[in-house]
C-alpha cells in the first residue's frame, strides 16, 4: 500500500517514476493564462492570514462548502477569517475523490512543509502555522512565484484596464514577465444595452475619444489593442458559451451599433450578427500582429439569478453548457483561413461530449507552417481534473499529435494554485510510463522525456515565441 501524496503520488510505475522526477519535477512554469491580480503582484502583497491567500475568491472552493451545507456567511460573508477557515477544514474531508482534495494537500505541502490531512482536529494548528509563514519575508506573492519556479504569467485583462501595475512591474524589473491578455468579451457583449453602453463610456475614458459612431468604436478598441501590444501583450482571450459566426455585412454591423448605442434592446439575430462581425475583427487584429489567440469556450454561467444579484458574477454558480460547437466553429476558424488571416489559436472545451469534436477540428486548419499552429487547450474549470486531463490527453494522442501539445496552465485567481502544473505533470507521465511498460511504446526513455519536457515547458515558449524565457532575470529587458 502506497503512503498518500509520498513522492511517487500518482505515478503508478518505475517508468512513470523515472519520467517525472528525471525529466520533468524541476522544470519550469509558462502560466499562459490565468487570472491572477497584477495589483498583487506589482505590490508584492503580503497576506495576513491562510484564509485570505486560500478562500479569498475561491469560488471552487465555496461550491464545495455550500455543498456540505456550510452558510453563505462562511464563504463571500462576514464571518471572520478563522471562522471561514475552520469550516473549510470541516469540509475538506468530505471532498475525497474531489480534485479539491489533492490540490489542497499538494498545496500544504509545496508551500508550507505541512504533511498532515486538513480536518477539524488539524485545521487549528494549520491555519497557524502556514499563517506564521505566511507573516515572513519568503512568502509575499513575488517570492511565491519565485517557489514555483514560475518563469512567466499570462494575467487577463479588459481592454479598458490602464495596465499601470504590469507597467510598475516592468519598471521594477521583476525578474518574472507579467504579461497582459487582452479579453474584449464586455465590448461585444450586446445583449443588455445599458450595460454596454456604459461600458462605452469607459472605453471613451481609457481610450481618451468619444464614441459616437461604429468607426469611433472601432477606432478605440483599436487603440487599446495597439496599447496592450506596446506593454508587451502578444494573447488575446475570449470567454464564450459558443463560437458566432453568422454572415454579416459592414452595413448591418453599423446599424446594429446605432441602434444599440441610442438604448435599443437588439433581437437575437442582431445580436449575433454583431457578436459574429466582432470576433472577425478581432482575429484579425490578433493576425496582423501575430499574436496567439484563445477561445474558452462552453460555460454556462450564472445560472443561479437570486445569487447572481447578490454576490455577482465569478463567485460559483457556473456550470457545463451543452451548446453546439462544431458547425460555427469550423465556419469561424475556416473564414479567417480562406483570407489567410487565422493566427495561432487555442481552443478550450468545457463539454466533455465534444473532445472528439475539438481534437479532430484542430485538425482542419493546421496548415504545415508551423508545428501545432491551431491547439486544443488542456482540461478547463471543470475538466483540470485526473479523468479530463487523461481524457483530454487521450483523446488529443487519438486524433492529433500529442507532442506538440502546449501543456498545462492554472486558469486560476490563487496564488497557491501553481501545484496543478505539477498535478498535470504526473498524469501526463503516469499515462506515458504506463504505456511504455505494457509494450504500447518503446523504452526510449531519452526521445519521451523529451517529449515530456517540451510538453510542460518547450512547446509553450516556442509557441508564443518567449525565447528569452532560457535565460531567467533577464527577461524584463527583453519585452519591448
């Protein structure tokens, strides 16, 4: 019988064993995208207390607690932060087979030295100890990073966002890049025209111009495209229930602007269709400088109205959507390739039922000019998880090629959530090492440990063509 998260944690045999802790437990960690705050980082925060590293925001962790049946109080409420703590340890027991449960030990042990099983009868000496820790210098969030041996951040950011802190970042000279993301999906998104066009008037704000026309429009988002790119942006994201693609001219694209902009609620076709014109341009912006694009695509959010207009959106009411992927996906994807404006692209599913679709439409567009131009990201939100990481990775070896696979990333707001690289990491070995000892692939440990590194860092730093990330605390000055 194996110890619980001991050294060879998820690593079911001598092969998996060797690929990890040979080839891949000390390399280093491309974060290309999550949610981190740049405030935080630029600050070098210190938290106070576990309680506000840990469950500050955690809304994985407050489905869990409001499943065991704990209060609001103790999750987004005002209970204090040792009581919030001491129900989460409550709880914790009760996530067993929950990847909830290993993250939460993997994280007591990679940051705290802490071996022992979070409950009720340890939370106390817990939560004191890794508080202590917590209060010394090694543990602002810099120096947390620097403990995962993070070499890159990808934070996400709206385009009205002044960039001040990855700015500040820059000008300290962190020896960690924090790189924005440009996320446009609250300037598409016309479905409320109140709360669009007051979104309107914070682009006018950060863009500095009035927005009276489609052409102003543009024009503004144009420019804090142009301005993300200047601090060093080279990703943009998107977060849909669904790819649109429905035909549109310029013309409609205009009169559905105006309308919208006078306070016209638009009907579903307009909507659309705008929705539609708005993801073209902005591949196509993403195209004319190279960038890498994402599309998280298939969550279905804020299903729970009466807690959504008390606590707002981002705080655990989401779900699995079973929106149809394929049909517009390829329409999307393939209209931007017919004018020879796709740039490299990652596509994220968060339905399980089409894995087999987004593995095989990668596929599609994967022209030969370059090694895994179009991506199919790893297991998201619901899916980062031991079955839909092994799914994912299965169903990419399947139908893609598995080598050219960009790796792992956190999608996370936590600054202890960097372990899951390493929970990703035995998975991926575990699977090759078990397939190399039933005889499903040679014992070239040499050419798959290889394999296994381009995997957690190479491809990642090709693929976004971070080239300097070789060479750590010099890559500040190397983002122009």
């Amino acid at each position: 019988m194996k110890n619980f998260l001991d050294e060879h944690f998820l690593l079911h045999s001598k092969t998996a064993q060797r690929l990890y802790h040979e080839f891949t437990k000390d390399m280093p960690i491309i974060d290309y995208h999550g949610h981190l705050p740049p405030q935080q980082i630029a600050e070098d925060k210190q938290f106070e207390n576990l309680t506000q590293v840990w469950l500050y925001g955690d809304h994985y962790k407050w489905r869990a607690m409001r499943t065991n049946g704990i209060d609001e109080s103790y999750c987004t409420g005002n209970k204090s932060d040792w009581e919030k703590f001491e129900q989460w340890a409550a709880t914790v027991p009760y996530t067993l087979r929950n990847p909830l449960y290993h993250w939460t030990h993997l994280e007591l042990q990679r940051y705290f030295d802490v071996p022992d099983i979070l409950d009720p009868a340890s939370g106390r000496k817990i939560y004191d100890h890794c508080t202590a820790k917590l209060l010394t210098p090694d543990y602002t969030v810099r120096n947390l990073l620097r403990k995962m041996n993070v070499r890159m951040v990808c934070t996400t950011d709206d385009p009205v966002d002044s960039l001040e802190y990855h700015q500040q970042m820059k000008a300290d000279q962190f020896e960690i890049p924090i790189l924005p993301a440009f996320r446009p999906d609250a300037a598409m998104n016309v479905d409320n025209p109140e709360t669009f066009n007051k979104y309107l008037g914070r682009l006018e704000k950060a863009a500095d111009v009035s927005i009276d026309s489609f052409g102003d429009y543009l024009g503004a988002l144009k420019g804090r495209h142009d301005f993300f790119a200047a601090q060093g942006c080279s990703v943009s994201d998107h977060g849909l229930e669904e790819i649109y693609a429905e035909d549109y001219t310029e013309a409609e694209l205009i009169k559905i602007f105006t309308a919208i902009r006078s306070g016209k609620t638009l009907d579903d076709t307009e909507r659309r269709k705008f929705k539609s014109g708005m993801l073209v341009i902005f591949a196509e912006w993403d195209w004319e400088r190279g960038w890498v694009q994402q599309y998280h695509l298939g969550a279905l959010r804020n299903n729970n109205s009466r807690m959504m207009k008390l606590l707002g959106p981002d705080t655990g009411w989401d779900s699995i959507g079973d929106f149809a992927q394929a049909g517009t996906l390829a329409k999307f994807l393939n209209r931007l390739d017919r004018e020879d404006k796709l740039t490299k692209t990652i596509l994220y599913n968060l339905n399980p039922a089409y894995n087999d679709v987004m593995a095989t439409m990668i596929g599609n567009f994967n022209d030969g000019s370059m090694a895994g131009k179009i991506q199919w990201g790893s297991g998201w939100w619901f899916m980062d998880q031991k079955d839909g990481m092994t799914d994912q990775l299965n169903t990419l070896s399947n139908m893609g090629l598995l080598s050219r696979f960009v790796g792992m990333l956190t999608d996370s707001r936590s600054f202890l959530s960097f372990p899951r690289h390493e929970y990703f990491r035995r998975i991926l070995c575990n699977l090759l090492g078990q397939e190399i000892e039933q005889g499903e692939l040679p014992n070239d440990i040499a050419w798959i440990g290889k394999v296994v590194q381009d995997i957690c860092f190479h491809n990642a730093k090709n693929y976004f063509n971070w080239q300097y990330l070789e060479q750590p605390g010099k890559a500040s000055q190397k983002i122009s």
